[in-house]
C-alpha cells in the first residue's frame, strides 16, 4: 500500500493505492494497483476505514513516506490535473471498492457523471437501473470512499440542493463551481 497527501485549493487531499488482485482484470494470481480510498484529509487511516474490510491493507502491507511511484503517482497526477482544469484526468484512474452488487455497480454509474453535469439522486437511481432505489443510491454516495475519483459530488437532492458531503458542503460547492461550464 502507497499513500500521498497533496496540497489542493479545498485542503489537504489524500490517496490510498494497493495492489490488490485482480479477479477478472488480469491472470489467476496477478494483483493490479488499484485506488481503494481517497478524500479531503491528511488523515490517511480515517480513509483506511472506508475501504471494505476484504480490501483493507495490513499494516505490514503499509509503505507510508515512500515516494510516490506507480499508480499512486498517476493519481497524484490526476488530482492535480483537476485542480488544474481537467476536471475528467480521476475518471481515468482505476478505483476498486468493494460492497454488494447493486452498491458496486452504482459506484461504476458515478464514474460515469461527467464533469459539470449535476444529477439528483431520483435521476442516479434512474441511471442505475432502478429507479425505486432512490435510497440506495444515496446510500452509495454516501459510502464512496475513493471521493473525487468516484465523483459522488455530481449529485444533489431532489430539489436540486447540495444534501451531505463526507468533507463538508464548501468542498462540494468548490468542486461543482469549478466544475460548472463557463457562460
């Protein structure tokens, strides 16, 4: 497991990757790098709870204060590149986060929100194929762990306010303001 913090205009912003393996990604027994967690903290085992604990790394899995290398790197990267102005450069980094199915396909619809678009949760639940499940997708953004990566902030309540954000409402109001087209 890797891990960085970075400087960003909304706080410190930290990343959590490990190699973890890859079921149907790669050949029996290959482990690939993967994002598990990430957020608006320098708190890097607040971050470590978030992941399913079937993906938790051990401790003795743990290479805090290494540079960053990899895909911890790329992320980094990708972070920055937002921050910068290529609000699409998280959607391209590989994230892995574990639940039941409906929870991990709805993270995957989330990765689908493009930038500067807004839906409501009655909308995502649409998008995820069921549009009863209005609970259940907030569920999912509110369990996100790899924030920012999985852009759970693309999503408002029915009328059209911010509801909760797991970093705070001025973090979510800054990502859709930089995010929001220019006139």
């Amino acid at each position: 497991m890797q891990t960085t913090t970075l400087t960003t205009p909304d706080g410190p912003f930290s990343v959590v990757v490990a190699a973890v393996p890859a079921v149907d990604r790669a050949p029996a027994g290959q482990a690939t790098e993967q994002v598990l967690a990430a957020g608006w903290t320098d708190d890097v085992g607040s971050l470590l709870a978030l992941v399913h604990p079937s993906l938790r790394p051990s401790a003795a899995d743990r290479a805090d204060g290494e540079a960053a290398t990899g895909l911890l790197a790329e992320a980094a990267d990708a972070v920055r590149a937002y921050y910068d102005g290529d609000h699409g450069a998280p959607g391209h980094i590989p994230v892995l986060q574990a639940s039941g199915p409906y929870r991990t396909h709805a993270w995957d619809v989330l990765r689908e929100v493009e930038p500067g678009e807004r839906l409501t949760y009655s909308e995502y639940a649409v998008r995820t194929g069921r549009p009863a499940a209005v609970r259940a997708a907030a569920g999912a953004c509110a369990m996100n762990a790899a924030a920012l990566f999985v852009p759970c902030h693309r999503i408002l309540r029915t009328d059209g306010t911010l509801g909760g954000f797991r970093y705070g409402l001025p973090i979510k109001e800054s990502l859709l303001a930089r995010e929001a087209p220019s006139a």
